[in-house]
C-alpha cells in the first residue's frame, strides 16, 4: 500500500522547503507553495540555477498566510507583514509576464544581502490567474509549471543504486523538491503511470513528467552547486522523449483538500509511461 511520508511546501520560489505534518491542498498546490517570488531589480525571477544561495534562506508562513519570516546562516532573522492589497507590478518568470506586490525595502535589503546582489520579494496577487499545461490543465503561483510534484521513495533508491554502484555518494530527497513523497510502491518510477488519484480528500490528475535542470545540481543544505549528479546518471536511463531528463512526475490538482503524511495513495487510472 502506498502512503504520503512527505509533504513539502516551498512558499518562496527557489528557497527552502518547509516540511509540513499536514496541509491544505488548493487548486494551486498546498497552501503558500510559491506564493512568493524574489525577482531583480527589474522584476526577472531568481532560480537557484543561478542562485543557489537561495536555498539557505528558510521561510516561515505564518497567521494563515498574514505574516512572513525569512531565516539564513549569518543573517538572523525578519518578518513581516505581508502586503496583499498594495498595487501590483509586473514580473517575469521564464519569459512570461505576470504581476507580483513588491513586499517592501525591509525585505529587499535582507534578501540582497544574503544573495549578494540586489533583490526584491513579490507575492502572487488575488487576481493571479495562471494556467499551467498538460495532460491535465491547472494553475498555480510562481511554481516552474504544475502545481504538485510527486515522487516515490523507490525511485530515489534505484537513482542512488546507480550513483553508488559507480562510487558516488547517495543523493538526499531535497535535491529533487517534491511536495509529495511516496512510499509503498515496489517499483520506481511508478509515478510515471498514475493518471488520477486521490490523497486524503483532495483528488490529483497527470500532467507531465517533471523534467529536471541545473537546480538538482545544487547542495540544498549548503547553498552551492555539487554537480554533475544526479543530472549525469539521469541522462543515461531517463531520457525522455520530449527532451530533458525525467524524474518525478506533476499533476494538476481537480479536488482540493486536505492531505497529511500517513494517507493512502487510492490510484483510481494508470496508463502508459511517456518517457
């Protein structure tokens, strides 16, 4: 039998995961999952690929979703009121332009100083209105696409079979940043297969597979790129037919509810892998 043992949010795009017992799962993923954004001066996303300091910065949601506190090494601590209702400008992520609320200078010299280069914060505003692609169409904040990312413990084992077969060390599940762990199934990649399933109350449909990038490169508990893994492994048995290397799998969340890690994984449709 298959259960949730993970469950992940990421409220600001990029930074670190924050582990949750249990948590509400919206149209746009869980609750606060990228919510937030830091961008440049000229409103372009940050992405660990180029700032992989970003993952040392910690943030806590707070006063359902009214309070921000952001923690980093060295830095100490800063929280904040978030601002919802200021006007929004623009912002770009991959090319496209959205809206985001610049969350104050407060904010922004404390991100700067971490990152070392100047940074704004911006959250999604209420009239975000994103849809995200693939098999099954859904929205989220400032996630690269879907709103949800599983994968399976399995899967993680056979990837680190491989690294330490070849004598490389095994690679921890934060590297990939899932929103959902699952544990149970007797082969990896089964995630690939599932094309409708229900978690506690909320019901999950395929979107794509989750094609990785330089950011799984990166050391998240130290902030610094540790590459060429797992991207070299990867590449030679997870080469998909679109392009890229796959590894996990996105979905589109089609009944929002609540999910806690212990619930069952009900898979009500398989299909066929398109790796």
């Amino acid at each position: 039998m298959a259960r949730v043992v993970e469950l992940i949010s990421y409220p600001i795009k990029g930074c670190a995961g924050v582990p949750v017992a249990e948590t509400l799962l919206t149209e746009a993923g869980p609750a606060h999952d990228r919510s937030f954004m830091v961008v440049t001066e000229d409103g372009v996303f940050r992405s660990q690929r180029r700032d992989p300091r970003l993952a040392l910065i910690r943030p806590e949601v707070g006063e359902g979703g009214a309070r921000l506190t952001l923690r980093a090494p060295g830095a100490g601590e800063l929280s904040i009121d978030v601002d919802r209702k200021s006007a929004a400008g623009g912002v770009e992520l991959f090319g496209s332009p959205y809206r985001g609320i610049d969350q104050g200078p407060a904010v922004a010299a404390w991100l700067s100083e971490v990152l070392g280069a100047p940074s704004r914060l911006v959250c999604v505003p209420s009239d975000h209105d994103r849809v995200t692609d693939g098999w099954t169409p859904g929205t989220s904040g400032y996630a690269d696409s879907s709103p949800v990312h599983l994968l399976s413990v399995a899967s993680l084992d056979a990837l680190n079979e491989r690294l330490t077969a070849a004598g490389d060390r095994p690679l921890p599940m934060d590297r990939f940043r899932p929103n959902i762990v699952v544990s149970g199934w007797d082969e990896p990649h089964r995630e690939d297969r599932v094309r409708r399933m229900v978690v506690g109350d909320a019901e999950l449909a395929y979107a794509k597979l989750a094609i990785r990038c330089a950011v799984t490169m990166v050391d998240q508990r130290g902030g610094a790129k540790a590459g060429p893994e797992p991207l070299r492994t990867l590449a030679r048995y997870r080469r998909a037919a679109a392009g890229g290397v796959a590894f996990g799998t996105k979905f589109s969340v089609v009944r929002p509810g609540k999910l806690a890690v212990g619930d069952e994984v009900a898979v009500g449709e398989w299909g066929e892998s398109d790796l």
